[in-house]
C-alpha cells in the first residue's frame, strides 16, 4: 500500500495593502504559490508635437566675378562723350520771335559797365572797412584789403575774358552784316564755321580747317550749283534779311539769319542740291579736294608758317563733308524734317539723300 501524503506544512500567509489603511490575505507564502498579476492600466496616448516645417536652407549667394586684372599696357578707354543733340528741322513761314534788344552788346556798353562794377565793388568794400574801425584804415588794414583783393583777380579774369570774346564775336557779326551782298554765303559756311582757325583754335589741331579753304569752297559751290541756281539761293536770302531787319530795326543782328526758319529752309534746300552730287562720294571727293587745294590763296604776311603750309586731305574732307551736311542729317532722322524734304523735293530724292548720308558714317 502506498504512503499518503506526508500533510503539507504550513507556510506564511502574504498579506497585501487593501483599500483604505487595511490589509488582507491574499495567499500563502512559498515558490510554488503564483502571485497574483496586477491589472496594467490603460496607456493614454498623448498627443503627437506637431513637426515644424524645416526652415529653408538659404540660397547660396552668388561669387562676385572675378575682376580682369589691369594690363599696364592697355590705357583704359576715355568715357563716352554725350552725343550732340540734333536740331529741330526748320519750319519756313513761321513768324520770327519777338526780340527786344541785341544778344551781345556793344564793346563801350560792355566796358562802360564792367569798369563802373569794378569801381564801386572797390570803394564799397573800402567804405565798410573804414566804418567797422572807426571811420579811418591804417597801412595795414589797406595791405589786408589788398591781398583781399588779389584773391577776387580770377574772378575779373573770367569777365573780362568773355567781353572780350563777345565783343570779338561782334566785330565778327558787324563785319560779315557789310557784305550782305552775298548772305547765302555766309548762311552755307556757317555749317563749318566752327571748324575754322581763330586765336583759340590753332590748326595743329587735326579737325581744323584753314580759312585759305573759302576760295576754293565757294567756286566748287558755284559749280556745283551752277550761276542761276547760286544767285537764286542768294537773292531769297536777301529777302529773309530784309524782313529780319524791318522786324527788329536797330535790333537786328546776323544771329537773326542764323536762327530764322526760312533761312534755314534755303540753306536746307542748297544742302540738298550739294548732296546729291556726291552719290559717288569717293570719285566727287577726290574732285573737290583737288579744286580745293588749286584755289588756295597765296600766303601774305599775316599768313603763319603753319597755315602757309596747309593742305585739304582726304581725311580733312571727311570732317569737313560730315560738318557741312549736319543740318541735312538732322532733318533726315527726324520724322518732321523728312517730311518737309518730301514736300519740297519728292519721294524718290528723300531716298536717295537717305542712303547718300548712310554712307558717310561708314567712310
């Protein structure tokens, strides 16, 4: 028979907290007795943090391009000159301007003036010195003026340096105004004019022009035009100076005849004539150079070594061509001038002066 089992002995009972301040038996004690699994509570999720968006990188900022290191060889190029802006195409019939008095005065006014300004600059300023001490100036308050003075010269210079080229521009319009004779000439060389050599403008200069050109000049004009054609050109001139000198009387001066609407008109109208005479420049200029340089007047004693020695080149001819034909380029680039030459002298020779004056930009 078998054994019965020996009596388990007895093992510690396991009490645990309860509710409250209690306790109770919840087991007995030893390996072979299970504990009682705790109940996990329930997870509450917490809520996700929002991601941020990932700030944009920052763009690269672009190298700055290498700077070209500088060539001592290579002279650095001399900054645009502002382009010369062109003239308003003429309007023939227009009524001339009201005018009150000359543009320049005459040499005794301008003197009579500057002279007064001088003076009473100088006893004024010597007045209030001798008021500020008392009533009287010592030697060396003079001597202070003086050096005040001195440091006032460059002033006066500029002064006196534009009455005396007024007044040479006056003798200048007085002496052209006694030969009114022959105004289209004049009106026709003043499109040049600028380019001729004067006391400030020496012919070394490569752009200048020797007055000994004029000879030569108006017989090729004359030729050119022809004797009926160059008178016509002169008697409407004449016309224009007649009703310039009734408009303004004592006021009249040979500026009028430049800046007048008519004149200007005739003179466009020769330019035109001229022009088309040189369709073939390179053959007409090699002409006109050489009719040129035949009609040079014989060198007299106000004639300078340098002017005795001057000659009309081929590359004179190009300044000198590009300077005489700027009223008649003028007028082509603008609508009113083309218009104005159509009126007057057809569509097919707007054409041609067109392609005529094209081609001395690329000579």
């Amino acid at each position: 028979m078998s054994k019965p089992p020996a009596p388990e002995k007895p093992r510690a009972e396991i009490f645990t907290p309860g509710q409250g301040v209690g306790y109770k038996m919840t087991g007995k004690g030893g390996v072979a007795t299970t504990q009682p699994k705790t109940v996990a509570k329930p997870k509450v999720a917490t809520p996700a943090k929002p991601k941020t968006a990932a700030k944009p990188k920052p763009a690269a900022q672009p190298k700055p391009a290498a700077q070209p290191k500088a060539n001592p060889a290579t002279k650095p190029k001399p900054a645009a000159v502002a382009k010369k802006q062109p003239k308003a195409p003429p309007q023939p019939g227009r009524k001339p301007p009201k005018k009150t008095s000359k543009r320049i005065k005459p040499a005794a006014v301008q003197s009579q003036e500057m002279a007064e300004q001088v003076v009473s600059s100088f006893t004024n300023r010597l007045t209030a010195e001798a008021q500020a001490k008392g009533g009287y100036l010592s030697v060396q308050d003079l001597t202070a003026l003086n050096k005040e003075f001195e440091e006032q010269t460059e002033t006066l210079k500029t002064q006196f340096e534009k009455a005396f080229t007024d007044n040479i521009s006056q003798h200048e319009h007085d002496r052209w105004s006694t030969s009114r004779r022959f105004p289209f000439n004049r009106m026709i060389v003043k499109t040049f004019s600028y380019m001729l050599e004067n006391d400030s403008r020496k012919l070394r200069r490569s752009d200048s022009l020797s007055r000994r050109i004029l000879p030569g000049f108006f017989t090729a004009l004359s030729m050119l035009l022809g004797p009926d054609k160059m008178e016509g050109y002169q008697g409407k001139c004449r016309a224009v100076v007649k009703i310039l000198q009734k408009e303004y009387g004592k006021n009249f001066e040979w500026e009028d005849i430049y800046q007048s609407d008519d004149a200007r008109a005739i003179v466009l109208d020769a330019l035109i004539d001229i022009a088309m005479h040189f369709e073939d420049l390179g053959r007409r200029a090699d002409w006109f150079i050489e009719l040129v340089n035949n009609h040079l007047p014989a060198p007299d004693e106000n004639t300078t070594q340098t002017e005795a020695n001057w000659t009309f080149t081929k590359d004179g001819f190009k300044v000198f061509f590009n300077a005489l034909m700027s009223d008649l380029r003028d007028a082509l680039t603008s609508e009113g001038g083309r218009l104005l030459i159509t009126r007057r002298h057809g569509v097919d020779t707007t054409i041609k002066l067109v392609e005529i004056v094209r081609e001395l930009k690329t000579t």
